[in-house]
C-alpha cells in the first residue's frame, strides 16, 4: 500500500471518528436537554421565581420553597437562583423553621460576603433571632424579656455587625432602631432576674444586677426599677447608706417614678 491509500485510509479514520463523537455527544446534548427541560417545565427564570413567590405568599411554603429549589438547579447562574436562596430562608421563616432559616442565611453571607443583597441577609437574620423568643401573647399577658434571651443577644450581635460591615446601608439604619428595643428586652430580663433574686433573699446578687442595668443598659425604663430595687435590697443588708445615696438618684433622675413590679410571691 503506497503512501496515497495510507493518508487516504487515515483521512477515512478520522472522519468516522468525528462522526462518532458527534453522534455521542449530540446524544449527550440530547440527554442534558431533557433533563433540563423536566427540571424547568419549559419555564423561564423570571417564571419560576414568580410562580415560587406565588405559591409562598398563599401559604403553599413547601411547595414554594420546592419551585426555588427547582429554579436554582435549573438556572443556577441566574440573577433569580440568588433572590431565591434569600426566598428560601425567608419562607422558612415564615414557617417557624428559624434555625433552617438563620443556617441558609449563614451561608449566603458566606458565599455572597460584598454582594448588595447581602446587607438584607443580615437584616433577616437579626429579625428571625428576635423571634425566636416572641409569643403571641406577649402584647397582651406574657413578656419575651422573662424568658431566655441568648437569642435576642444573638440579634443584637447581628445587627451590630451589620451595621459595622455596611454603614450606609439602609438596612442599617432600622437596624439602629431595632437596637433600641433589644436593648430594652435585655434590661427588663436583668431587672426580672434582679426581682427573682430578691424574692428568694439573694439580696447581694439582687444588688449587683441592678447595678449591671444602670451600668450596661443607661437611659432604658428599667433604671429607675433598678434604682429602686437596689435601695430596697441595701435596707434589707442595713446597707443605710447606700440605699439612701441610691433613692437621691432615683428623685434626682426620675422624679415621678411609681413602683411597677411586686416583691410578693
């Protein structure tokens, strides 16, 4: 065989050869294809997400938080597979799921530290953490500050560093609002802690929660109570002195102040 039928049967070789591999991987095009196509049901991005959105905003969670998912495989780099993890933790939210919920956040910051949604992310954070320890009846029986408040210091911390991290953000600036309550539930715990304290005539540690109030938490409506409770636990020590110096300030500062809390068991 001369060297014209050798290059002539290598040309032939190779021709099948990329006949074959274009067969093989129309076919694995062909197979991508439908699979794409039963993930996204013929359905466009901006679809998916409203059709998520819709079936959360009915009370359809699960199967909201289902088409998000469906919508993040399906277009994984689109701008709504991003909206939709922030959907996500806020469904799951909604459905009381609030460690879920604060665990999807967590890893958005992570994965997204500087995008411009992220401040959101912290946002929604510190509000889930303040919930965490809200009941329904604390607008009108209950207090959320008589239960235990790590995560309403949790919430606090949030919304700190997300003030740190994103100043001129606009979520920042309710955060700064928020603060302001937080800062009150925690005072009123003190102060619960510092009554409970003085009904079982632990009335040193009493002293010293009252002090950590006007210390930690100035300017909150549970001074002048800690001011108050603190006198009445010094003339149970004979502490005379200092109980005095502790009801000149309470009618220096609030003179108008009028007992709210019972010592009675």
């Amino acid at each position: 065989m001369n060297n014209h039928q050798n290059n002539a049967l290598l040309d032939k070789n190779i021709t099948k050869l990329i006949l074959t591999l274009s067969l093989l991987l129309g076919g694995c095009f062909g197979k991508e294809e439908t699979k794409r196509e039963a993930i996204t049901k013929g359905w466009s991005p901006k679809i998916f997400f409203e059709q998520a959105k819709s079936e959360t905003s009915t009370g359809s969670i699960e199967k909201g938080i289902e088409l998000y998912e469906q919508l993040q495989a399906a277009y994984p780099g689109s701008k709504y597979a991003l909206q939709a993890k922030l959907e996500v933790a806020y469904a799951l939210y909604k459905d009381e799921e609030y460690d879920q919920a604060i665990d999807n956040l967590n890893n958005y910051i992570r994965r997204y530290p500087d995008h411009f949604s992220t401040p959101y992310a912290y946002y929604l954070r510190g509000i889930i953490s303040e919930d965490k320890s809200r009941s329904i009846l604390d607008e009108y029986i209950t207090d959320s500050a008589q239960r235990d408040v790590k995560s309403v210091r949790d919430a606090f911390n949030y919304y700190l560093t997300l003030i740190e991290k994103f100043p001129k953000s606009e979520y920042s600036e309710e955060a700064k609002s928020r603060l302001i309550e937080i800062r009150n539930v925690l005072a009123r715990h003190e102060l619960f802690v510092a009554i409970f304290y003085t009904k079982r005539g632990a009335n040193i540690a009493a002293i010293n929660r009252a002090k950590f109030i006007i210390e930690k938490y100035p300017n909150t409506p549970s001074v002048p109570a800690a001011l108050h409770l603190m006198a009445h636990n010094y003339d149970v020590i004979d502490a005379n002195i200092l109980s005095k110096d502790a009801r000149r300030v309470l009618k220096k500062s609030y003179p108008l102040y009028e007992p709210h809390y019972s010592l009675d068991n």
